[in-house]
C-alpha cells in the first residue's frame, strides 16, 4: 500500500471513529459552503425549543465561518416570511412573528400556553426583576405586606423566577432570581435591557403606602 494510500485510509477510520461531519466544507466552493453553514444554523435553531448560544452554533460550521455573519444573512432570507430569527436569552432562536399570533390560535391547538398574569403576580415579577436577589422579607419592604409563597410558587411553576443565593439575614433564608425563560418571554437579552425604572413614580407609591 501506498503512503498516499495509507494516509487516505488513516483519515477514513479517523472519521469513522469520530461520526462523519465535515464542518469545514473545503471541497465545496466558497457560496455553496456559506449556503450550507446558513443550513445547518436554521436547523439547529428550528429544532431548538429555546435559544441556541454561539459556542453552540459555532460547532456546526468551519472555522472561517463568522456566525453573526451568518446569522445576519438568515435573518435578511426571513424578512418576508412570518417567522423570524431573533436574539433572546444569550442565544438566538426562531419565532413566530407577533402579527401573526391571532391565525395562530384560530387554526392550531396549541394546548394551554397561557402565560397571563394577575396584577400582583406582574407586580412580584417585576420587583424580582429589578431588585434580584431578593428573600420574602425583601419583598415585604417593596410591597409593605408579605407575599405569599403560593404566589411565588405559581410563578416558579411558570419558570419565571428560581432560587438565588441565600440572604445574608438571620436564617439565611432562599432567595429569588428571574430565570432564562423570563428573558425569552418578555423579549430581553439580558437583564441589562430591562427598562429604566421611573424613580420619581416608584417614590410616590412608596409615599402613598406610608402615608
């Protein structure tokens, strides 16, 4: 056997052993292999439930592939179409656009999605939110009354908040965070993109509670 040979047939079991997935593309030429890498990112991201982060997305393409590159091209390919490639979460994931969202219901079962929110629950939320970590005492000093813990278990089992660090209080009681799915769900990247609060609104509520 060859040396060429021999090399050929090393490279052959070397694939065999590892799954065969060419993420380089070499033998294709440069706008068939780009076409292909924008493939497998759609893919990836229309088989993921929830965003996909760029190490993830850098897996399946060679290493000269920009992936914000890719993704913005993806995302010049859906501007017509009714779903669209956004980021969310520290991620990017697929999404229904929200005009369409009324043709959804009428014509899908969907099951029971609901995400609705009664007016403390929202209010719980947001002071999480803004105020994480924070224990039920801390939450007591926002609200001026405790909040109770089957309020705060509802939206544990909407995975909207988590537990957090313990509080430095006597007890060391659990703490309340927001989780990943918060971020997907009111649209943010990360919680730095959470709207600047009106001081001047949050100081009359308080003025008006102590009063």
């Amino acid at each position: 056997m060859t040396s060429a040979a021999k090399q050929k047939n090393s490279k052959s079991k070397e694939a065999g052993r590892e799954g065969v997935f060419d993420r380089e593309l070499e033998d294709l030429p440069q706008e068939l292999r780009w076409r292909a890498w924008m493939g497998r990112i759609e893919a990836v991201l229309f088989a993921s439930a929830t965003p996909v982060g760029r190490d993830d997305l850098a897996r399946v393409v060679g290493q000269g592939a920009s992936v914000e590159m890719l993704i913005e091209d993806i995302q010049g390919e859906l501007a017509g179409r009714p779903y669209e490639l956004m980021e969310a979460a520290g991620g990017w994931m697929l999404r229904t656009k929200t005009q369409f969202a009324e043709a959804i219901k009428a014509s899908a079962d969907l099951g029971d999605q609901s995400l609705a929110f009664t007016e403390i629950e929202m209010g719980v939320l947001c002071a999480i939110a803004y105020h994480q970590p924070i224990d039920r005492a801390g939450l007591k000093d926002v609200f001026g009354k405790e909040v109770s813990r089957d309020l705060l278990a509802r939206l544990r089992f909407k995975d909207l908040i988590a537990s957090g660090p313990r509080a430095p209080r006597p007890g060391a009681p659990h703490t309340f965070v927001t989780t990943k799915k918060f971020l997907m769900t009111f649209d943010l990247q990360t919680l730095r993109d959470l709207p600047e609060l009106d001081l001047a609104v949050v100081n009359a509520d308080e003025t008006t509670r102590t009063a």
